[in-house]
C-alpha cells in the first residue's frame, strides 16, 4: 500500500517523495489511520520500526488546516539527540509547507527556546526537564495545545523522567489527542499510559520486544582486554566500513576513542559528560563522514540515527536484554539491513545468555582468523576502583589544602586592614592598598617605611 492510500496532504506526499519513501513501515501503516481519526494511540514499536513518521504525519496533517502563531503540538522526549533528531525529520517531512518547529532541550542558551514559546510555533519537541524549566515562566503556556506525544516512553522511566512527565501534563490541556509510543511496556508505563490516554487503539501492545528485521547478528568471544585490539583489528581489515560503539561507562568510551585515534582512526565520543555543542559535533562528524567511528553510551541509543549505517557494536554486553535492542536498533532502520557484533568476555556469558532467552534464539560465535587471543593487555580502558579512588581523595586533599592556604591568606590580609590607623592619627591618612603601585599583599605599616 503506497503513502497515497493514507490521504494525506499532498504538501506532505511531495516531502516523502523527496525523502525517496513510497510505502508506510507496519507501524505507520496501523497507527497513522486511527491517529487521523482523531483517537488516542498507544503503540509498541522497536527502535527503526519508523515510529517517528507514524506519529509526525498525521499531526502535520491536521496542523495544515489550523491558523499559525499557536503552539499546537508537544512532543517529549528523553534525550537532546533524539529531539534533534525528530526535529530533523519534521522539518524534512514538511519542507513543502508553512509549518514551524522548534526543540527544547539542555545543554543550550534558552533565549532562542523562549522565543519559540512566545512566537506560538507550531511544533515543540523537547525533554523533560528543559520543558520544566521553562514553564516556571509566564510566557510557557500552551493553551491551544491540540496534540501530545509521548515517544521512547521506557526510556522515560529508565532515566527517572516519569515524575517530571506527570508535573508537565498539569500545564497542558486536558482535552488534547495523545499518542504514546513505547518500545516495551512494563508495569509504570502501562500504569501511565492508563492515566493519559482516552480508549486509545492498541497497537502491537502483546509483541515481545525484539530487534529489528534485516540486522545480522554476531558474537565475539574475547578476554576482556583485548577487546580494544580485536575492534582495531577488524576496523583495519575493512570489516567495518563505520561503526557506532556502545560502551558501560563514560570513561570507557572517552579511553577507546582515544585509543582509536592512536591506532589512526578516526573516531570521536559521544556520552552524557560532553558539551551539548560537542555532542552535536560529534553526531554530526559521524553522520557526514568525517569520523569513521562513533563511541557512544546509552544515552544517546535512542538519539542517533543515522542513514545506512552499516554497524553497530556492543563493545561491552548491556546488562538489560532491551538495552541490546535498542542499541542495534541504530543500523536496519526502516526495513533496511545492518551488522550487530557483540564482544563477549568470559565474565559477560550470562548477560549474553539473557539477551539470547529474550529475543528467543542463540546467537552465532565469531573467531577471527591469524587474531592472537592469548596476547598480553594493549590498553586498560577501566581504571580499578581502588586507583580511582586513591586518587579522587588526593584530588579532595590537594583542594581542601588550596582552600585552606586561600583562607589563611584572606584573613591576613583582613587583619592587616583592619589595623591600618584612620585619617588623623599619628602615620597620616588612609591608602587603599587595592590602589597601591606595591600591591595589596603588603601591610600599611610597611608601605609607609
């Protein structure tokens, strides 16, 4: 079934001509009918199903008929890549018509945001708590509201959202068309879904979670140590054209990069401790080329899309079966094909074996030939607890010694001002000794030797 069954505005059709689509995705197909409708939605739909159009269609659709200059429709989201990234994708789909967007996220100034809420653009995709912070003012206000979606709804609870999402609902209207997209649903967002949606129509809600259809799975046994060199080694052999490398902490990835970039790759980090503008860099390198690999944390699994990316890498195994999902939810977008290779230490098997019982099936094992499995450590990506440690309460002692020396020295120069004679008395008249060529750091008394 083409776009054109859908009826949508032919402002629209022209835009998703552009983009080179001709038929929905399953998930675009059952909700976007419904959604016309007017009814509420409430859909499970995997990371690359094409959810975002399923949802930005049918209100871009509506919106061609309402006045401008009134903030119609709010999107949240849980993180600033993926609000960029949804941006995007309205801005292309309705590049053939008047509709305005702006996002709302941390990281950045908030003077462009406010002026977003005070022109009345016609869309608003932004995260939770920037949307707080702006509706503590007085010009937040979105009273013509008409459409509200809710989308990556379990990563929302995954990162502790869902207290902010019920304080944003308080500042919208009540009746309002809500779509709620969720990639699985456990028990708080069932519960939430319940609270915000009106007989909404179900979609694919009993599906268990899996990857998507067209990715090629793979593992790679290898002792924990040498991971970074068996990533380096496959990367040379040409393997891997680019690659998006999920690792379990920010100091793991900021370590590999750097070890990449030593090995003659290009490669840049993307994680949670980088600048918003570093961030945006960085996604934007890897997207137009400039850097062949991409290391990211989970923060950014559900922010980062990019077109025909060919691979994505598990360089340490999520603990959370859904975490894997997501994660390779980054290549096979909509119903294209990709590679997932997952690196396995020996330590990591049982995590691999919950991944394999969630998506139902083992996974195949990978030895790369002339690879040396038994050499010593390259790299250590991880430094031990107790290093981190000693040397976080070195850091402490070396500050706490700073600020006391700082102290010490503020007090001296009080008391030295302090007992400075006044105008009149026998030394003569008061100096500032802020204005003195020698310097505050010397007493009156000797200044006047």
């Amino acid at each position: 079934m083409p776009f054109s069954h859908l009826k949508l505005h032919p402002s629209l059709l022209r835009g998703l001509k552009d983009l080179g689509f001709v038929r929905p995705t399953p998930i675009q197909a059952d909700a976007i009918p419904p959604a016309f409708e007017g009814r509420d939605v409430l859909a499970c739909a995997m990371t690359g199903s094409g959810k975002t159009a399923a949802f930005l269609l049918p209100i871009l659709h509506k919106l061609l008929d309402r006045p401008r200059g009134v903030t119609r429709a709010l999107v949240i989201t849980p993180t600033r890549e993926l609000a960029a990234q949804i941006l995007e994708d309205l801005n292309d789909l309705a590049v053939h018509t008047p509709i305005t967007a702006a996002s709302v996220f941390g990281g950045v100034g908030m003077g462009p945001q406010e002026h977003a809420f005070r022109s009345g653009v016609d869309v608003i995709v932004g995260t939770p708590g920037r949307l707080l912070d702006h509706f503590r003012m007085p010009y937040a206000r979105l009273a013509g509201l008409e459409h509200l979606v809710l989308d990556e709804a379990d990563r929302m609870l995954d990162m502790g959202f869902l207290p902010d999402i019920r304080r944003i609902l308080r500042h919208l209207p009540a009746r309002r068309q809500t779509l709620f997209f969720s990639a699985t649903m456990p028990a708080p967002i069932a519960e939430l879904s319940r609270e915000m949606l009106k007989q909404p129509a179900m979609i694919n809600i009993e599906r268990r979670s899996a990857p998507a259809v067209g990715i090629t799975h793979a593992v790679y046994p290898v002792p924990q140590h040498l991971k970074p060199a068996l990533l380096v080694r496959l990367l040379h052999k040409g393997d891997m054209h680019d690659a998006l490398v999920f690792t379990r902490t920010k100091h793991r990835a900021n370590r590999l990069a750097k070890h990449l970039v030593e090995h003659g790759l290009k490669a840049e980090r993307i994680h949670g401790n980088r600048s918003q503008p570093q961030r945006t860099e960085a996604l934007a390198g890897f997207k137009s080329g400039k850097y062949r690999v991409l290391v990211a944390t989970d923060i950014a699994a559900r922010g980062i899309d990019v077109t025909a990316l060919g691979h994505v890498v598990n360089f340490d195994v999520p603990v959370v079966p859904d975490d894997y999902i997501h994660r390779v939810g980054r290549t096979a977008r909509a119903e294209a094909t990709g590679a997932a290779f997952t690196f396995v230490s020996p330590e990591e098997e049982g995590d691999l074996r919950a991944i394999e019982r969630a998506i139902g099936h083992r996974l195949p094992r990978v030895t790369v030939p002339d690879f040396d499995y038994t050499a010593r450590q390259e790299a250590r990506l991880e430094v031990p607890l107790a290093q981190r440690i000693a040397e976080i309460r070195a850091r402490k002692t070396q500050e706490r010694a700073r600020a006391k020396e700082k102290a010490t020295r503020r007090l001296a120069a009080e008391q030295g001002w302090q007992g400075a004679p006044r105008t009149g008395q026998a030394h003569g008249p008061v100096v500032d000794r802020r204005d003195h060529p020698r310097g505050p750091g010397r007493s009156w008394r000797s200044r006047q030797r």
